[in-house]
C-alpha cells in the first residue's frame, strides 16, 4: 500500500483560560469548546461541507464527564458533521491531540478516508489532573516507578538534579523571555489570528473569551525569583517557570493533497514524519529528545534541517534540556518557540499539540524561507512526541522544493 500526502488546510484554537472559578471557561462544557472548533473550521473554509468530514479524532487527558462518551463522535453529531461521520477519542495524556492528529493523519495517508478533523481539549478546571485516576499500587509496591513520577512537577525537580549545571537562575531567565516574546507577539496581532472568541457566561455575566487568561507580562527576574517550589523545599520549579492549570482546545483540518486541490482549498505544510518514544517516567520532560532523534533518524532529516521549533514549555528546564540536547541557543534561540509557549499561554494538556501545530502554520506564512519544522512534547509518565511538518506557503512550488 503507497502512503497519500498528507496536508494541513487549516486550525483554530480556543483562548486558553484558567482553570478553575476565576476562569472564564468554568461554566463552559468541554465538548462545546470543541464544537466550536469544528464550526469555526466548517466556516472559515467554505468549501468544506459538513458532509465531506469522513472523521472526527480528539484527544483528551481525562475521558469522563464533558470529555467522556466518546468526544470524536459526541463532537461531530453537537457540531452537525454528518451520520456518516465517524469520529474516536484518543489519550496520550499532554499529547493527546497531537497523537489525534497523527492517528487521523494516519488514516488518510494509508487510504481509510480523505478528509479528518483532529485536536485535543482539556479542561481542568472541571477535570483536575489525576483526580480520578487510580493507578494500579504495584506501580509503588513493586517501585516501578517512584512517587515522583506521578506528579509532573517532581519530575521536572528530576531533571534539575539530572543536569545540576541547570540552576534555577536559568529556568527563570528562560520563563522571563517566554512571557516577553508573548507580549511581542500579541503586540504585533500574531496570536489574535490563531484563537476564534467564544462568547461564553462567568460569574461577571458574558464576556468574549478571545485571549489567554494566563499570560503575566508583568514577570520580572526578581518577582520569578521570589516564588515559592511547590513540589519541593528549596527546590527549583515554581508557577513561575512552569506551565499553569488550563482550559482550552484547539483543532486541525487535515485531508490529502488531492482532495485540498480538488476542493480548491490551500495547504498550508505538509506530513513529513512523526514519532513517539518513551523514557522513564521519573524524567518524563526529557521525552522529546529520544522522540525528536527517533523522527529525525526515520525521515533523515537533523536539526539542521529545521527552521522552527515549536517546543511544548511543561517546564523551562525541561525545555533547556532539548535545547542544549539540539545544540539551540540559551535563552532564546531565534527558531524556538519565537512567538511564546505554555509558560505563559498555558497548558490545556492535550489540546498544546495541535497548539504548536497552529503556531507553526502561522510562523510557516511569515517565514517562506523555512522549509521543515518540528511540533514537540513531553508526556506525563515519560514519552515525548515530535512531528516533523514542511512549510507550503512558500514560494517555491511543492515540486521545485523536492528538487533541492
Ligand atoms: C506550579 C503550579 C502548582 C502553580 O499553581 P498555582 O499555585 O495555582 O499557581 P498560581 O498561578 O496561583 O501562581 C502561584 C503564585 O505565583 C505567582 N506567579 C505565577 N507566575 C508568576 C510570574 N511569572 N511572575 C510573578 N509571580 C508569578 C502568582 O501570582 C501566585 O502568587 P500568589 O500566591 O501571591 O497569588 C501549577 O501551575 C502546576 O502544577 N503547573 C504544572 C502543570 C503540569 O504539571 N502540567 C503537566 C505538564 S506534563
């Protein structure tokens, strides 16, 4: 069986809010959020009918409750896909959606259907990390893990007693550029265009929810230094250099090549590889090294190769691992994360994959001069995921760039 090319026509996401009662999604269901990333899909790409969506994948952390029965089939029948339109859930706990996003790619590469919707959701203000979980005690009687691996903010201590040149000092100065380089981009229009408003009800009545909630523009150096470690004394990660608690969901649009051209609609980059890999789940933040190795050894491209990086920031020295691992410039190497990341947009665990995936698409149109970028992640309980896409709002034809 030959594989099809695989595009990416199109994603939206939500604003990403706090989570829990000061949020403005704490009265929003989940699955309306993702609805409304499949409406604002349909609308903004006229072409595509309801009818034409063969499949609806989304990924979610916690599988119960708004995010249970099924969100991919739930979400296609709420945002008027058509019956015909079959739809699953997948979890891979934070990269929930992009591991949607590489199954439905999957499908239509090797011929299961032409055109998918795929994204992640989480809300976790109504579905707190692990609350509900209840993992097997043999992972503690037997210590096949320790106690650290099941809360992540333990792990990131982990890799900071890993890599002990890796002060606090650093992971602070990496989250001080973080929220700078967000206050550049909203400054200049860049994240506006990538979230679609949601009117929704809070405890001050409506409001339009069309920016991120978790974003401090004030951060300095010294109000980083002067926060508290939660998850250990005197230790190093603290809610200023890691990720917040969030509500939030973001979708993609994916078909063949063929099918784009058919329709008439424009392919904004292209599939080139994707790959999981696991580590132990102690240093869980490390996962994006093995996985991004592993993408780069099974489509022969290197970091060389690569004009943007779109790294999920669960914590910043997990973050400056990958970019010491990959040779990337510290603080602020011009081609990691130039528009921001979850330290200061926030991480709605599964719905940051397509996240990144939309950041590169809108960085994709502002630099024709990049050709590949990386979308990368760690996973709770040690993996990490990295999907290699190829920018196609270039100005060299899809043909003339093969020939280079
Ligand atoms: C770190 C964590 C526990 C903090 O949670 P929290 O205490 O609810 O966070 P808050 O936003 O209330 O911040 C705590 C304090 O730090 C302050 N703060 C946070 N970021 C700051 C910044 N950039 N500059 C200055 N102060 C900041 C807040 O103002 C708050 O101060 P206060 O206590 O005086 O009100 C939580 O965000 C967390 O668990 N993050 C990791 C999420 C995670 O594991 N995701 C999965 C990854 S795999």
């Amino acid at each position: 069986m030959q594989a099809r090319e695989v595009v990416l026509v199109d994603g939206v996401r939500t604003a990403f809010g706090r989570a829990g009662e000061k949020g403005f999604f704490w009265f929003t269901r989940a699955d309306d959020m993702v609805v409304k990333i499949i409406r604002e899909l349909l609308r903004r790409n006229p072409q595509l009918t309801p009818d034409t969506v063969e499949e609806n994948v989304w990924g979610a952390t916690t599988q119960e409750g708004d995010q249970g029965l099924t969100l991919g089939r739930t979400s296609a029948i709420l945002a008027g896909l058509s019956d015909a339109c079959s739809g699953f859930s997948v979890d891979r706990m934070c990269a929930g959606g992009m591991t949607a996003v590489t199954s439905a790619a999957a499908e239509i590469a090797l011929g299961a259907c032409d055109i998918a919707i795929a994204g992640g959701v989480e809300h976790m203000g109504h579905h707190p990390m692990g609350a509900t979980a209840d993992p097997n005690p043999r992972f503690l009687a037997d210590r096949l893990v320790s106690e650290d691996a099941l809360v992540m903010g333990k792990t990131a201590e982990n890799l900071h007693d890993l890599v002990p040149e890796l002060t606090k000092e650093m992971a602070d100065e990496y989250a001080y550029h973080a929220q700078q380089k967000v206050v550049r981009a909203y400054q200049e229009g860049k994240i506006q265009k990538m979230i679609v408003p949601m009117t929704v009800y809070t405890k001050e009545g409506w409001v339009v929810a069309d920016r991120d909630q978790q974003p401090r523009p004030e951060t300095t150096m010294e109000g980083l230094r002067s926060l508290k470690t939660p998850f250990r004394v005197q230790g190093k990660v603290t809610a200023g250099n890691s990720s917040g608690l969030n509500d939030g969901a973001a979708g993609v649009l994916l078909m063949t090549a063929d099918k784009a051209k058919e329709l008439g609609l424009t392919p904004k980059m292209r599939l080139v590889g994707f790959a999981y890999a696991g580590v132990r789940p102690e240093i869980m933040g490390y996962g994006p090294v093995p996985s991004t190795k592993k993408v780069f050894a099974r489509t022969g491209l290197t970091m060389n190769n690569i004009g943007l990086v779109e790294l999920n920031e669960a914590f910043a020295v997990q973050a400056i691992i990958f970019m010491k691992e990959f040779g990337l410039k510290f603080p602020d190497d011009p081609r990691l994360n130039p528009w921001g990341g979850s330290i200061a947009f926030g991480h709605p665990l599964a719905a940051s994959g397509p996240r990144l995936m939309i950041h590169l698409m809108h960085e994709f149109a502002a630099r024709p001069d990049v050709r590949y970028g990386l979308a990368t992640m760690c996973v709770g309980l040690g993996q990490g995921g990295s999907v290699i896409w190829e920018n196609l709002q270039t100005t060299a034809t899809p043909d003339q760039a093969a020939k280079e």
